[in-house]
C-alpha cells in the first residue's frame, strides 16, 4: 500500500530533524577539541559583538573591509591544487577544512575579483581572476555545460544548469575585460546548452544531483543574465529570446505579494533569502539590459516584500514565507549582502532612494559579522554562511559565496559614501 503523501512529508520532516539533531551533536563534540579553541571562543563571543557593531552601524571601513575579502578569497583560490577557488572554509570539519575548488561559484568570483581589479588597479587580482577563468574551460564538459557540486574527474560530472549560468557569467565578465574571443567562445557554449535546456514552459530541465528535486527551481532564472550578456556580445536572438523566456516562466512563479515558488535548494515553502536574491537578480538585471519595465517592476515589488521584516539594526530572517514573514531564527549572511545588491543597483539605476537605507543596513549587519583580526587567519576577512555562525545554511563555515556577495555589495555601497 503507497504511502499517503502527507505521511511521506511528516517521515521526511522526521528524519530532518533527527539528521539535524545528531549533527548539532557532533558539531558541540567538535566545538570542544583543542584544535578547534580559536573558533569555539568566537562562537561563544559572537552574538553580543556582532549584534552590538550591527546596533553602532558601520557605514566605512569599506577599503578596510574589501582588502580583507579579496584577500580571503585569494587565499581560498591558493588553498587548492588547482586555480580554482576552495569551496570554503569549515573549521570544525577536521583535516580537510579547505574543500576543494568548486567551479560554480568560482565563476561568478571571477566577476567581483575583475570589478575589484579594474576599481583599484590591481594586477595580480586581475591575472588570479583569469587564472579561474582559464581553468573553468579546462573542465567545462563537452557539451558546453558545468558541472554541479566540487571539481570531479571529467567521467564523473554531472551537468547542472545553474552552475553554467554562473560560470558564464564569469566567462563574460573575463571576454570584457580582455575582449579574448576564448571567453566568449566558451560562454556561448555554455548559454547555447542553457537555451536548448529550457522545458516548453520556459525552466531549465537540469538541475543537477545536487539539489532536492521533483520541482523547477525559480531561482534558476538568474542564468539569462549571462545568456543575454552573451547574446549581446554575439548578436545571437536565439540566445536572447532565451533568456527573456526564462524570466517571464520565473515571473508565472509569483503570488499575489511577490512571493515566488519553488524558489529554494531544499524547501520552497520557506526559500532562503539567497535564492531569493538569486532571482530577483536575474529578473532585474535582465530587465535593465531588455529595457524591460515590467521586468524590473516585479523585482522592485518583490524586493519590497522581502524588506518587510528587515529589522532597524540590519537583521533579516535567512527564510521568508509566502507572505514574507520570518520562518528562521538565524541570518543568511550571503542573502542579505545579495539582498543590499539589488537595493543598491535600484538606487543606482533608478535613483530608488527608498532601498537605499536598506541597502546600507543589510551591508552594515554583515560588516559586522567579519573579522579583520584573528589568530586563525583562515578566518580573517571571510564572511560565514549564517549568523549566528552554526545557523542552519553551511552550518560552522565560510563558503566562498558569501564573501563574493558581500564584496558586491561593498563596491556599489562605496559608489553612495564617495
């Protein structure tokens, strides 16, 4: 006899708990290793330094705070055999606490190195955000996608739509700042596999081994940036029509408030301000470079919602339900820098002075969250997956992400305090 679907969702929910549980477990048997005493005094000193820097605000120390980023994420690229860039820092998961290089996120690093570089005159920033491109081609699979999850042996990679979108992304920023046709060439492999991946509704068919499935993923849409950027660059209407198709199916997503589902790595009744930034980036960006208003219309309206719990000292729950209300107790600190993103690029573009407050709040929250001195110097300059730091997203680590979000939202914030 099948089981009934709602006595599925309680087993499944069961088992989560339980999962969660036994981690929280070994996370406190390891809190308490000698090795680990850095890290387990500044877990216990957190909250009170953090929320009382986030109550001060932290409108400077941009230079300061930036230097130390990018600084992190060069030691993150060296922390690997290869020129990508280490999934993260984890220091309560023992001997391999640098993960290896992981290529989707790595792709879009290229990004803020090479806008960091260009800003400052950075060479060496430049030629180590080429490197990642460079590398990127070297494992981009035959058919022009990416694979999901960290660097594999080219049999055992799976593609995942999503992954080459940000790759992409990367490739185009590197075709523009070099004008090398490589860049461009593998850019257009990866958007034209994207265009062909695209189901009759307009949502990409692969989303890879790495995500809960059996549903489309809204937030998938922040791939068209890429493809219409390569579109551009090669006057390819294919490759345009695309993308602009992949953001109208990520618009039928949305609820009466903005709200969008399926709209999360693992549960989409409750999505995590990341992939919730993730879309709205796409659906924006596109819409800039479309000039399409209702495209940014949406964003804007949707944006607004997310802001509606955003608290006075720059807190924002890391999970947001269909009628934007709080389900989290921690902070996704990569959802909140991505979340600053779009209220600075609405400021900038539009001259939206009414995100811009909440841009400089979210930034100022997750400023205060860095470290720019420790003793464990793998720490220093990065920013964690939650606050608090063994909050539920990465639990206990610095994925690279998170610091290239924050690196974004610090240069588009010194463009309002210069």
């Amino acid at each position: 006899m099948q089981e009934p679907a709602w006595g599925l969702l309680v087993l499944r929910k069961l088992k989560e708990k339980y999962w969660s549980y036994n981690s929280r477990k070994r996370l406190e048997a390891s809190l308490a290793l000698p090795d680990n005493r850095v890290f387990s005094e500044y877990v216990k000193a957190e909250q009170e330094e953090v929320l009382g820097l986030a109550a001060q605000g932290i409108p400077n120390q941009i230079e300061e705070r930036l230097d130390a980023a990018v600084n992190w994420l060069s030691t993150a690229q060296n922390a690997t055999d290869d020129d990508g860039v280490s999934l993260g820092y984890f220091p309560l998961s023992g001997q391999g606490r640098w993960r290896p290089s992981y290529p989707e996120t790595t792709g879009y690093i290229i990004t803020s190195l090479l806008n960091y570089a260009r800003e400052f005159e950075c060479e060496d920033i430049a030629s180590a955000a080429l490197n990642m491109a460079d590398w990127e081609i070297e494992v981009q699979m035959m058919s022009g996608a990416v694979q999901g999850g960290a660097v594999c042996l080219p049999g055992q990679q799976t593609a995942a739509a999503f992954n080459t979108g940000m790759v992409a992304d990367g490739w185009m920023s590197a075709y523009e700042y070099t004008g090398d046709q490589a860049y461009l060439d593998a850019a257009l492999r990866a958007s034209r596999f994207l265009a062909d991946d695209l189901d009759e509704s307009g949502f990409f068919r692969t989303n890879g081994d790495f995500v809960r499935g059996g549903e489309v993923k809204t937030y998938t849409c922040l791939c068209a940036w890429a493809m219409y950027r390569a579109a551009l660059a090669a006057d390819d209407s294919f490759l345009r029509d695309s993308a602009i198709r992949s953001i109208e199916a990520a618009l039928c997503q949305r609820n009466e408030l903005g709200w969008f589902k399926n709209n999360c790595l693992t549960d989409s009744h409750a999505p995590l301000t990341h992939t919730i930034g993730y879309a709205l980036q796409g659906i924006f960006e596109v819409g800039v470079l479309a000039a399409r208003k209702d495209f940014v219309e949406a964003a804007k309206d949707s944006l607004a919602g997310a802001l509606s719990s955003l608290q006075h000292n720059g807190y924002l729950s890391a999970r947001l339900d269909s009628e934007w209300k709080p389900q989290a107790d921690y902070v996704c600190l990569t959802g909140s820098a991505q979340l600053a993103i779009l209220c600075f690029r609405f400021a900038e573009q539009f001259n939206a002075t009414d995100f811009l407050e909440a841009g400089h709040k979210l930034t100022s929250f997750v400023k205060a969250t860095q470290l720019l001195v420790s003793t464990n110097e793998s720490m220093v300059g990065a920013i964690a997956g939650s606050y608090p730091i063994l909050g539920e997203y990465m639990v206990g680590g610095y994925p690279n992400w998170a610091t290239k979000y924050f690196i974004d939202a610090l240069m588009l914030q010194r463009k309002f305090l210069h």
